[in-house]
C-alpha cells in the first residue's frame, strides 16, 4: 500500500515539529566574550621559551602579577620546571645562567652577556628575545614591535634590535652583523 505524498508530508512534520525544542528568547547571562587577550598582557601568566625537539617554544606559567623583562628572564634562568621537563623542555641558557644584564627602555630590552655573545647557541638568543618581549616592557608596544639588543661586558656598541613575532619567532637584525659583530 502506498501513502498519498501528502498523509507522508504530514507524518514527517508531525515528527519534526514534536521533537521537544521549543522556541526561545535569548537570556541574559553576562558581558559578551572579549575575545583573546593580546600575548603578554595577562597579568597571571608569564611566557617563557625553552627548548623542545620540535625548536624554541612558548612555556606558559601562572605568577601573582605580570612580569617585566628583568623578572621574566630570571624565571627563564632557573630552567624548565619538573613538570616542563617531563614535556621534554630544556634550556640553551646553561652558560649564561644567572649572570644575564637585563635593562630596559621605552619599548626595548638590552642584555648584557657575560660572554662572547658569537659562543651563545641561537636556541638561546631566541629564548631570551621572545621571553623579554613577552614581559611587560615599558612604552606599551606590542610584542613584535619591541626591540631586542645585546651587547657584551667590556666591549663598545650592541647587537640589534631582534624581535619576536606572535609565533614565538624572533628576526635577525638587518644588515650582516652577527652575534659575535657588535656594533655601535
């Protein structure tokens, strides 16, 4: 037996509309979502950069109140914690550990290297640059606008300015300066 197209019509509606939704008006629960804060403007949260098997990544920790620069990199300084090491972080810091100059300006961060800054692994400059840039640096510049130099202890000029980019990347200088070719 077959049913007429419109007792079938009718049986699909009736199932449809007695499925128990029932129309609605939106309620009031709270202020609209403000979307993804601007990295380095949470004030409980430090991004540090260690070292992973896939390259220099962002290490998120909790603290009481946002970091600058100086308190970001002595917390970059102590290393990976436990947890972070089982994650598989390291650091590229171990020879400068504890004896970085760290000194900061209107939207840039100078360190100060107690070595050859030519004998710093590149992991390292990397960790260093994008964990300043994501601190609180003064002038208020987003992260990829602030500028990174090093210079050494005993030698004239510094190397610079580096950046990091939201990815966690940091960009040479221009110009064919290296790491061990301070200038200034």
């Amino acid at each position: 037996m077959k049913l007429p197209t419109t007792v079938l019509a009718a049986v699909v509606a009736a199932l449809v509309a007695g499925c128990g939704i029932s129309t609605t008006k939106p309620h009031g629960v709270g202020p609209p979502a403000g979307g993804v804060p601007q990295i380095g403007t949470v004030p409980d949260r430090a991004r540090l950069f260690f070292v992973s098997s896939d390259g220099v990544q962002a290490v998120s920790r909790p603290t009481d109140t946002s970091l600058d620069p100086g308190q970001a990199v002595a917390l970059l300084l102590k290393g990976p914690t436990e947890a972070e090491r089982r994650r598989g972080f390291s650091t590229a810091l171990a020879d400068v550990a504890g004896r970085v100059g760290v000194d900061t300006g209107d939207g840039e961060v100078t360190f100060t290297l107690p070595l050859d800054a030519g004998r710093v692994p590149v992991e390292a400059i990397h960790q260093l640059t994008c964990t300043a840039a994501n601190a609180r640096v003064p002038g208020g510049r987003a992260v990829t606008d602030v500028d990174i130099n090093f210079r050494e202890i005993g030698k004239p000029g510094v190397w610079g300015p580096l950046h990091c980019n939201v990815a966690g990347y940091y960009a040479q200088p221009e110009g064919p300066r290296s790491p061990g070719s301070l200038s200034g």
